[in-house]
C-alpha cells in the first residue's frame, strides 16, 4: 500500500492527497509532526534530505515534491494527466506557475497570520504578500472565466495545485466571494465523488497545537 508522510494543514501535502484520494489507489497518511520538528529530523531526512512534506513511499520507491508524486499517481492510476502532450505541458505550465506565484505566497501568509505569536507577525512582509497574492487570484480567475477546468474537459493536476490552499479556513487574504470564476471551479472540486477537506483527508490540524 502506498504511503504518503503528511500532515493536514500542508497544502502541498494537499497536492498530492487529495490525487491520491480520487485515483482509486490504495493509501495511507502517516502523520508528519513538523511544527515538533520531526521533518529535520536525522530519519526523516534520511527519507528526503530536503525536510519536506508531502513524501510518497510505495514498496521500494520513495519520492518527494507533489508535483513529482502526482505525475507518479497519473503513471500508476491513468487518471489526472492531459489527453495530448500539448495538454499535459499545459498541466505542467499551471503546476509551475502556483508553485511559484501562489502556493509559495498562500504557505507563507497563511503562516505569518495565523501560527506566528500576534506580536511576531510582520505587518510590512504581510502587506507584501498580500498584493502579490490578490495579482495571483486575479490571474487564476481570468483563466476560469467560462471554464469549468484549468485544462482540458476534466479535473487535473492544474486543478489539484492550484486549489490547495484555497480550501483553508485561516484568513490569509482569500475571500471565495470575491473571485466569482475560483469560487464555481472551487465548487466543482468539491463536488467530485470522495473529495474531501485537507483536515478531514490528512491527520493534523491547528487545534491540536491549541490554535
């Protein structure tokens, strides 16, 4: 059975749950306590020396970076991968582009507004982000204009990266009634068969820090 290190409040672990979920395959979460340290820890590194969720261990094979594990899922389930070439670098144009323009900003406002002591958070760095995030949910609303998909006629992995951290409910600057074109798509994922929220999917969430 595949295994998939992870906690529920990772979007990035996101990623590659929520795939994994719909795939059809068979899996498990195990629980990465990060906030305790465990992801630098000397074992766990000596899974993945980068000190990151989400990691994939199925038999003999462990990987690393959701994008990388997703492409594994669609190698092994036939689902969640373009129709065309043409369709599946689209795919990847998409996962390239949250992981840099959105994912990366989401993570880290999401973190500097909600798990940082208030007197720790900086307003400046927050104001920051802040308008590079709403340029990023501009760019991602424009392109579902008249579209129920990111790519293609069915539900991606573009879908699947760019929404995983939309569903969050700790403020971090996204507002689903403000983006009429991202609320509908949001609404679409939701409405697949066995999707699930982040914290219902993955063990871990903030209360169990007392947040």
């Amino acid at each position: 059975m595949i295994k998939l290190y992870c906690f529920g409040e990772s979007g990035n672990a996101y990623k590659a749950a929520l795939p994994l979920e719909l795939s059809g395959l068979e899996w498990e979460a195990e629980k990465v306590d990060f906030f305790g340290g465990q992801a630098r820890s000397p074992e766990y590194q000596a899974m993945n020396v980068m000190g990151e969720v989400p990691v994939l261990v199925d038999g003999d094979l462990t990987l690393s970076q959701s994008g990388v594990i997703q492409m594994y899922i669609t190698e092994k389930s036939g689902k969640f991968g373009g129709s065309s070439r043409e369709e599946n670098r689209e795919i990847t144009r998409w996962m390239f582009w949250d992981n840099h323009k959105m994912s990366s900003q989401c993570g880290t406002q999401r973190f500097l507004m909600n798990f940082l002591p208030e007197e720790k958070r900086p307003q400046e760095v927050i104001a920051f982000n802040a308008g590079r995030l709403k340029a990023a949910f501009k760019t991602l609303d424009t392109a579902l204009e008249g579209r129920n998909w990111l790519v293609g006629d069915g539900v991606s992995h573009a879908d699947f990266s760019c929404c995983s951290y939309l569903f969050y409910p700790e403020p971090f600057g996204f507002d689903r009634k403000d983006w009429g074109n991202i609320d509908r798509w949001l609404s679409n994922i939701e409405g697949l068969d066995g999707w699930k929220h982040p914290y219902d999917l993955m063990p871990g969430r903030p209360s169990d820090r007392g947040l």
